[in-house]
C-alpha cells in the first residue's frame, strides 16, 4: 500500500476550481483515493473534481476505472439535483 501523497498544491488548485464551479452555480463531485495497493496509477490523495455537466479536472486512476468514477459521480449529481427540485419550497 502507498502512502505517498501528492503535493498539496496540486490538490489546493483543484478543490478551488471545485469552489469556484460551485459559485457559477454548479453541482460539483470529489472523487479522493483512500488506499493503493500494487502498482497503482495514482497516489493515495489524489483527487478528481467532477461538475454536473461532466466536466473533470485531475486524476484518480486511469481507463476505465476513471471513466466508473466520473459516471458514478454524475449519477449521483443529477440524483441530488432531482431531490433538491422535488423539495416543496
């Protein structure tokens, strides 16, 4: 298991990029890795931010494991938007 991390630079410009999705009024997904094992493409740490029209930034692994976690992410984005449409206000 890795226990390097990526510099936290790297992670601080992508969770302001997230803010500022957030602020455009955007739903906005994070995606960190929690634990590696065996030759891993990302470090523990990393981070991919994932907005509700399917743009990303950053990395959390590589082919199609990426490509789960952003179909995962937008599904639960439009599963958050469509309950927050069917509050009573």
């Amino acid at each position: 298991m890795s226990n390097e991390t990526p510099p936290a630079g790297q992670n601080e410009a992508l969770f302001d990029l997230a803010q500022s999705w957030l602020r455009s009024g955007h739903k906005v997904a994070i995606a960190i890795v929690k634990r590696t094992w065996g030759s891993a493409p990302r470090q523990r740490g990393a981070i991919m931010v994932i907005r509700d029209d399917g743009l990303f930034e950053g990395s959390v692994s590589g082919g199609c494991v990426e490509g789960e976690v952003i179909a995962a992410a937008q599904d639960m984005l439009s599963i958050a938007i469509d309950e927050h449409q069917a509050r009573p206000r």
